[in-house]
C-alpha cells in the first residue's frame, strides 16, 4: 500500500510541475525588446529597411558589367557530302552542288557571351547609387520613427499594467475599511446606539454597491490589460511575464527649459533625418536625370563559339560556317538618348518632386515644434498635478484618522467617517491616476524631442 500511495504521489508531482507557470519578471527596457520584436508593423517597416538596401545594391551592380548574357542552343543535325572531286573538307563552301548528308548526324553545339561596360556616363550611375543610398537611410530613419512610436506604446502599457496593480491593491485596502465599518454599524444597531441614523445605513449600503462596481470595473481592467500584455510578450500557459516594479511611481524626470527639448528635437527626430536623407536622395536623382542628355561611353565584349563535328570549318574566313567556328570582339561605343522631350519632362518631375520634399521639411518642423510645445506644456501640468493630489491625499488621510479616532470614543459620526473614507479612497486612485497620466506625458515628451523613452527609468 505505501508503495501504491509513493506511485501516485509522485506522478500528482510530476503533472503538476509539468503545468505550473513559471513568472518571469521584466524591467521596462526588457518588456519595450520583447514588444518591438514580436512586432507586426516593426516587422513590416523593417522589411522596407531590407527592400532599400537591396535596390542600394541593385545600384551598385550597375557600377560593373551591368549586362552580361549567356546563352546556348543545342541540338541534332546531318553532316554534308561532296560530289567534286579532289575537295578538301575546307573548300566545301567551292562546292555548288553540296547537299546534306542523312546518314551522318552529329550533335550541335553553341554558345554565345555579351557583356557591356559602361566607360563614362556623366555621373549618372555614381549619382543613381548615391541617390539608393539616401533612400535606404530615408527608410533607416522612418523605421526608427515607427520604433519610437512603439516603445511609446510599449511604455505606456507597462506602466498600465503597474496602474491597475495598484488601484486594485487600494480597493482591497478599502474593502477591508468598508468591513470594518459594516461591523461597526451592524454593532451599533445590536446595541441600538442612538447615534446611529437609518439614513447613514442607506447611505452606506448605496456606498457598498457603488464600491462593488468599482470594483468589478478594476477587475475587468486588469484582466483586459493582462491579455493585452500576454499577447504583447508572446507569454504561453507555463511562462508568466510580470513588471519587475510592484508599485507606480513617478519616473525620475527633472523638467528642462523648453529651449533644451527644442533642440533635441532639431538634433534627434528621426522625421526630420528621413527628410534631410529624401531631399539628398532626389537631388542625387535629378543628376543622375540630367546626365542622361549627354551620350554616354560603353565597352562592349562578345564571344560566340559554335561546334559540329560533321560540319567541317572553312579555310575562307569570309566563309562562315554557323555550326562550326568561333569569334571574339571588343569595341567601345556611344548610347545616346534622343527623346530630348521625355528627358525634359522627367527633369521637370524631378524638380518638383525636390521642392515638394524641401517644403515637406518645413512643414515637418512646424507639426514637430506644434507637437513639442504641447507636450511640454501637458507634461508640466501633469507633474504640478501630481504634487497638488499628494497633497490632497494626506489631508484626507489625516481627515479619516481624526474621525476614526472620534469615532472609536464615541463621538464620531458615521456620514462624516464614509465621507471621509470615499474622499481618500478618490484620492487614492486618482493620485496614481495622476501619476500614471504624468509618466505618460514625460515619455510623450520624450518622444517630441527624439529622446528614447527606454533613459526613462523609475524613481
């Protein structure tokens, strides 16, 4: 029997441990890695990072031998007989009367290379190359815009997750009041204290159920930010991801003068490096457009080689036997583009796409300073804020212990005590609210001046 009971013991333990969650705890620079790699529209963008590098690639090819051809045919064909006599296989091309041979068949052989080599072209391939290299840093700018946009959001659900934490941390504190209080009543009215009055019982009862809404809503809140954050980190039924932070401070955040995030914004913003990197790009565009007016030099190779063995090669060379010989040439030559108007019109595209891009920077720059002003001035607010709801908070903890005290000797009311309690429990809430709102604000912040939010550490 003992040896029963240590069997099953033992593989209640094994399948317990095989289903058992293992919690994970992770700081915010590790929760913002794991977001941003599992990604979808970081994915995406990164791919068109990829797609750049490859077309500054493309470009560079074009640099040496951008064509070169090879090509073969193969197949069966009848040799040639002579009726003259005398006739060398050489001199058969002397022969009239020369017919195919329908007994004799033989494989044919041919191949043919091609290449060209551009000499001189104006500037035109060396300005097409530098103008793909400015695009692919046009595109290496845009996605770490959208990356900065993402640890934004990152950041924003991390400190959510330590929001509803704590708010449920404070109603279960505010349960256990709300208890100690329905004991204190229930007793009251056992005793039948005079003080107490059949509207403070309404009144309390009405407390109770609006509390049990709160309640339930923070409940549903955590759990919806749970499933959010367990897609988000990719977390499975034996793996639980947690902030490493049990509580929802404040970042460490000193406010600078505006003028320093102004000029971060100029220095850091990824925007308006892509721009910079897109107005490079087509002016390294419309020269490249402009060289194509000028003829261009090329070197050209080809060799032919063509192989029969029924098919005799001539001793004439202006006899050429297609089946069977094999040559070679290098010459230079011009390429000229003639359609003048085509060249004229997509220098006028050029152009205009140029000046479109230089005034899509100013207006870059007018929504980045809009932008940044705004969010100085929520962020400034945000941090008086949470200084003002501090304050209000220890004023209403000192409220809620002077009536308890006057309630435990007697003279206490109960209206004034559930007063009290529902003002701190606000309080309470809306401090981390606040805070929760001001952290939110910095690293919008941050985000208008090009700052990573990952600097942003908790205090």
């Amino acid at each position: 029997m003992s040896r029963i009971l240590f069997i099953v013991t033992f593989w209640i333990l094994i399948h317990t441990s095989a289903f058992a969650q293992d919690t994970l705890k992770v700081n915010l620079s590790e929760f913002i890695s794991i977001g941003l790699e599992r990604s979808g529209q970081v994915a995406y963008e990164r791919h068109s990072v990829d797609l750049s590098a490859n077309r500054v690639d493309q470009a560079r090819n074009q640099r040496v031998l951008p064509r070169i051809e090879f090509n073969s045919q193969h197949g069966i064909v009848p040799g040639v007989k002579s009726n003259v006599d005398g006739l060398s296989e050489g001199e058969y091309y002397l022969d009239p009367n020369l017919s195919n041979d329908w007994e004799d068949w033989a494989i044919f052989t041919r191949a043919e290379i091609s290449a060209i080599q551009p000499v001189y072209s104006w500037g035109a391939i060396n300005n097409a190359i530098a103008a793909a290299e400015a695009g692919a840093r046009a595109a290496e700018y845009q996605f770490d815009a959208v990356t900065a946009e993402a640890e934004v959001q990152l950041f924003e659900l991390y400190h959510s997750y330590l929001l509803a934490q704590e708010v449920s941390r404070i109603l279960a504190d505010a349960e256990d009041q709300v208890a100690q209080v329905e004991r204190q009543i229930e007793r009251m009215q056992e005793e039948g204290d005079p003080d107490l009055k059949e509207a403070d019982v309404f009144k309390f009862e009405i407390f109770k159920t609006e509390f049990q809404v709160q309640r339930k809503e923070v409940e549903q809140s955590l759990a919806s930010i749970n499933r959010i954050w367990n897609y988000i980190t990719g977390a499975d039924a034996r793996v639980v991801y947690e902030p490493q932070e049990s509580f929802l401070d404040p970042v460490a955040f000193d406010l600078q003068a505006y003028d320093y995030y102004q000029q971060q914004a100029v220095t850091n913003r990824p925007e308006l490096k892509g721009v910079d990197a897109g107005i490079e790009a087509l002016g390294k565009g419309k020269d490249a457009v402009k060289a194509q007016q000028y003829p261009a030099l090329f070197l050209g190779i080809s060799g032919s080689f063509a192989n029969t063995p029924n098919r005799p090669r001539q001793t004439n060379p202006f006899i050429i036997n297609n089946t069977n010989y094999a040559s070679a040439a290098v010459g230079f030559g011009i390429r000229q583009n003639l359609n003048f108007r085509s060249i004229r019109n997509q220098l006028d595209r050029a152009d205009i796409e140029y000046n479109r891009v230089r005034d899509l920077k100013d207006a870059v720059m007018d929504g980045i300073y809009l932008q940044l002003n705004e969010k100085y001035r929520e962020a400034s607010v945000a941090e008086v804020r949470v200084q003002q709801k501090e304050e209000a908070l220890s004023t209403a903890r000192n409220w809620v212990r002077h009536e308890q005290l006057n309630y435990d000797i007697g003279f206490g009311d109960v209206e004034e005590l559930l007063n009290a309690m529902q003002k701190e429990l606000e309080l309470r809430v809306e401090l981390k609210q606040n805070v929760f709102d001001l952290n939110k604000k910095v690293a919008a912040l941050y985000r208008a001046s090009g700052i990573s939010v990952k600097q942003l550490s908790v205090n």
